[in-house]
C-alpha cells in the first residue's frame, strides 16, 4: 500500500487544481464558482510550491496553465457548448505532454528503480492513448448527447483513469518483483 500511495501521491498533487475542478462540477457547484476556487488553488498550490523551493514538475504547470487560460474563457465566454468541449481540450493537450518517453518515471517508488523503468515508459503511452480517447469521447458526447455529457464527465473520466492505474501499478509491481528476484538468483547462481 506504501508503493501505491507513493505512485499516485505526485500525479493527484500534479493534477490538484484540475481534480478539485472535476470534483466541483461533479457535486453540481456552479460553474463559475467552480472555475474560480479551481484557477485560486493552481495559483496558490504552485506558489507554495515556489516558496517551498521544491520543484514544479511540467504536468503541474500544465495543469495550471490550462485551468487560467480555459478558466477564464469560460467566465468570459458563458458558453455552456463552450464549457462541454473544454476537456476534450484539457485531454489533446495532456495527450502531447504525455508522449515525452519517461515522464511516468518521476512515479516510480525506489524500490522499482532500476527493474521497471521500461514497463513505466510503455504506460506512459498507454497514459497519453487514454487521454486521447477520453477527449475524443468527451467531444462525441458534448456534441452529439449533450443532455448524457454530466454524467459521462462524472463518471468515465475517472472510472478509467482509477482502472488504469490499478493495472499499470499491479503490472508494474509483479514485473519488477520478477526482476528482482531474477537478478538475486543470478547473483546467487554467480556466488555458487
């Protein structure tokens, strides 16, 4: 349980502003309020992050960046078809930052370093795959199901991303413990 809570404690603290968004909307906050306690904590969780002299990683600037930039669009805009295609935006954006080989690495709990390095970066594709195609499902159904978009915002998104990174984190963990024990034995095959 310790690796996983290392495994996802960076992605949930990259990705603050733009969860506390989704769990806003998703408890039926206006929107407007929503948008703006989601673009006041990306300002403050980044500038904690300044002060503190830690490192502000690229996805956390992103997610900063986009929660200013289509935040205040959509305070300006009042366009609710604006507001539906907006993570299908969010998605294709994080798709790109998420094809760089080996941004998943940073994720990697110590124990793992060394032994899963290549099954990190193969999900780091798988990663940017699902964001592509939870855009793409995003804008079908803002589009073409406007009145099932709430729901499908409430619930595919994370569904899919919780299921995902079960599998990567259960995949990655019984690749790497097979690659330790693998390299124990050959080091007690060489000591014989």
């Amino acid at each position: 349980m310790r690796n996983l809570m290392h495994a996802a404690r960076p992605l949930a603290n990259d990705l603050l502003s733009s969860l506390l968004f989704a769990a806003l909307i998703a408890m039926n906050v206006d929107r407007q309020i929503a948008t703006l306690v989601a673009i006041c904590v990306g300002i403050c969780h980044v500038v904690l992050w300044l002060m503190l002299r830690k490192p502000v990683a690229p996805l956390q600037w992103a997610s900063l960046a986009l929660v200013l930039t289509l935040g205040t669009a959509s305070l300006v805009l009042h366009d609710v078809r604006f507001l539906m295609a907006k993570p299908t935006l969010v998605y294709l954006i994080l798709t790109a930052m998420m094809l760089k080989r080996g941004w998943m690495l940073r994720y990697m709990p110590p124990a793992a370093i060394g032994h899963g390095e290549g099954p990190m970066i193969l999900f780091g594709y798988v990663w940017a795959g699902l964001m592509a195609l939870t855009g793409a499902a995003n804008l079908v159904v803002a589009a073409r199901f406007p009145e099932l978009w709430p729901a499908f915002v409430a619930i595919f998104p994370t569904t899919s991303k919780i299921a995902l990174f079960a599998i990567q984190f259960t995949t990655v963990r019984h690749l790497t413990i097979r690659s330790v024990r693998a390299q124990q034995a050959l080091s007690g095959a060489e000591a014989a």
